[in-house]
C-alpha cells in the first residue's frame, strides 16, 4: 500500500487521505464562495459610493442633512433614514442568498453534500486523530519485516490499523489475523499498540482527562465515610 499519489492513486486508499482531500476541495469551494460574496460587497459598496456622490452634486445631500437639523421633521427623517438602511441590508442579504442558492442548483450539487457530509463523518472517526504526514514512517513500521523491527502485517490489515488507530488489545485481534502465532511474544503485541499510540494526536480535551485520571490514582481522594466505617467495626469487636 502507497499513500495516494493523484497521477495514480493505489489500489487502496486509507480513510485519512481521503479526509485529507475531501478537506482541501471543500476549503477550495468556501474560498470560492468567499471570494464571490467579497465581490458583491464591493460592488453594492461602489454603488452606494455613486449614489452619495449624485446627491451630493445635486445639491439633495445638503438638504438631507438640513432637514435632519430640523427638530419638528429630525424623527421622521430618523425613521426614513432607518427604512433605507434596513431596505439595503435585505437587498444585501437576498444577493447572498441568491448566491447560495446558485451554488445548491449547480449540476454539483449532490456531488458537494456527498462530499461535505463524508467529511464531517470522517472528522468524527479514530482516523482524524492522526497525523496526515506522518503516514509514510507508520506504513513503514507496519508492513516491515519482523526482523528490521516491523511487525509484518499485511496491506489489508495496515488500512484497517490506520482506520481504526486502535488502542486496546481485543481490537488489534480483530484486526490482524492469526495475531497469536504471528506476532509473538505478548509483548510485541503491545509494543504494537504502543506504536500505533505515538502517531495519535490527542485533542486537548481528552489530554486534560487523561491527566486528571492519572493524577487521581496518583493521589486517591480520602473517604471519611470509610473511617467511619473502621470506627462502627472496631467498636463491635470490643463489644465482642
């Protein structure tokens, strides 16, 4: 098994490339999208930019701001003024839903959901947790030979390693065959699990639960309830 090479991708793909391209086109069509909302805001800023530019030669401008002074008219004018702005920011918002709404009709369409939900459930999975350019040196230490320090698996059985990234024993016999005969002794088994952990990236949610886990076995919360308990059995031995 090869990492994927776009002029000719292998045989088998592993589902942390296929994240890793699915994220590259889906950024590539929110920059895209991006870019074409910028581009309406300029133009709309342009416009308003002409526009204030005619009143202002006609002279409409100045009576504008006059009739703002103007104390008996200044709340009717206030409220003008607000119906104009949120008048434009429907206008703003239709433009962008229109653009959006292009963007659901295109021939592409379905393509994009398959893709943009694929993503998210990949992001969701053990795979996410790995590090893209380290593949190469984890392929290599699984498929290597026994006797350079590899453990010899298969190229069915790395994919299903680096899918699942697992951690516990009971999973790594699921997914190597013949695990007891091939991978001998015991303690290559965990050597492989332990493998298999330094090329996991643990996000720091789950890093800070790890520590306050160990920290508790390290320093065991002392139970009064238990001395008490000491103190209830004592007491009925001496009256024994």
């Amino acid at each position: 098994m090869e990492l994927l090479n776009k002029s000719q991708p292998p045989v088998l793909i592993t589902n942390i490339e296929v994240m890793q391209l699915l994220a590259e086109r889906v950024a590539e069509r929110k920059e895209e999208e991006q870019k074409q909302i910028e581009e309406l805001d300029r133009k709309e800023a342009e416009e308003e930019a002409v526009e204030a530019a005619m009143l202002l030669a006609s002279g409409n401008y100045d009576n504008t701001i006059n009739n703002n002074n103007n104390n008996d008219d200044g709340d009717n004018n206030n409220d003008s003024a607000d119906r104009e702005e949120e008048k434009k920011k429907k206008q703003k918002e239709k433009k962008k839903k229109k653009l959006l709404a292009s963007r659901k009709n295109s021939k592409l369409r379905h393509r994009n959901w398959i893709e943009e939900n694929v993503l998210e459930y990949l992001k969701s999975t053990p795979c996410a947790n790995t590090d893209y350019n380290q593949l190469p040196t984890l392929i290599k230490k699984l498929k290597g030979k026994t006797k350079d320090g590899g453990f010899g698996l298969t190229s069915a059985e790395s994919l299903q390693i680096l899918n699942y990234m697992p951690t516990e024993s009971v999973d790594i016999h699921i997914m190597v065959d013949d695990l007891q005969s091939r991978i001998v002794p015991e303690e290559r088994q965990e050597e492989l699990l332990n493998t298999i952990r330094e090329y996991l990236i643990i996000p720091p949610q789950e890093e800070e639960a790890v520590d306050e886990t160990m920290e508790e076995e390290d320093n065991p919360k002392h139970d009064d309830n238990d001395d008490n308990t000491m103190d209830v059995e004592e007491g009925i031995v001496g009256a024994l």
